[in-house]
C-alpha cells in the first residue's frame, strides 16, 4: 500500500521525505531539528532545517486527487478493485435518461465537494497531529534532560555526604 494524499501546507512549514519510506511529511517550522516517528513507517526522522517556500506544489490545491501528492501522515486509503457495473437504459425514453443524466451530474458535482471537504479535515488533523508529536518530543527529551540532571544531583550530595 501506498502512502499518499494532498499536502495542505503553510508559509511556516517544513516539507520533506521520509529518508525510510519516502512518505512526506508536513511539520511546523518550530519543530526544525526535532526527532519523531514517520507517521508512514514508524521509522525515526529528523526535521530538516526550515527554509521559506518556493513555489510549493500542491499546497492548498483544493482539487488535488487523493493519491496527486505524498502527504505527512495519512494514509492512502486502499484501492478496491473496479467493480465492472451494468447499466441498461434500453426500454427508457430519451427524456427519462436525459433526467438521470441531469441528476447523476448534480450528485457527482456533490460528491465532489465532499470529497474535498474531507480531504481539508484530514489534512488538518494530519498536520496537527504532527505537531503534536513534535510537542510530545520535546517534552520527553525535556524530561530525559530532567531525569538526568536529578541522578547527577543526587551523585553530588551523596559523595558530598560521604
């Protein structure tokens, strides 16, 4: 399975490629420098360093298909296999499928904006996601640094003790 959606990203993120698995990713430029877990393969990721855009493809590209861009953090939804479908419209007038023809369009045309509403919510969710993991990181390194600033602590007063 592939891993890809559209990439909403802004002026203040970091794009760049899952040295692992190729996936990308989207992260806030305040996380340059941070380690995470790809959301793609789970692998360890460093944030390159934030460097303003030039000319981002497909951020905010409201009409990118699901499978247009690699994004950060979602997965492509499985392709189902095509279900050859038959659709027989002898015995009907030209005036009844003219109608259908009129109706299908409406509904694709909804679809459609549905299909792009959802896609707005998980890219949002994606890149909040990712920061949110940057966050996590940070504050189990803060608390790595914490921990071990304690155990140097307690050496100290125990030799100073002795």
């Amino acid at each position: 399975m592939q891993l890809e959606a559209p990439v909403a990203a802004t002026d203040n993120d970091i794009v760049f490629n899952c040295p692992h698995c190729g996936g990308e990713l989207v992260v806030d430029r305040a996380g340059a420098g941070m380690t995470f877990n790809c959301p793609h393969c789970g692998g360890r990721v460093t944030v390159p360093p934030y460097s303003p855009p030039s000319g981002r493809s497909g951020a905010g590209d409201s009409n990118a298909g699901l499978g247009a861009s690699p994004v950060h953090g979602a997965a492509r939804l499985p392709q189902k296999k095509a279900v050859e479908l038959n659709f027989d419209f002898s015995g009907q007038s030209r005036e009844l499928v003219g109608k259908r023809i009129d109706e299908l369009k409406f509904q694709l045309k909804e679809n459609q904006s549905q299909t792009t509403e959802m896609r707005g919510h998980l890219n949002r969710a994606v890149i909040e996601m990712n920061r949110l993991q940057l966050k996590l990181q940070k504050l189990q390194d803060r608390g790595s640094a914490i921990e071990q600033e304690l155990v140097a602590a307690k050496d100290f007063l125990e030799k100073g003790a002795a």
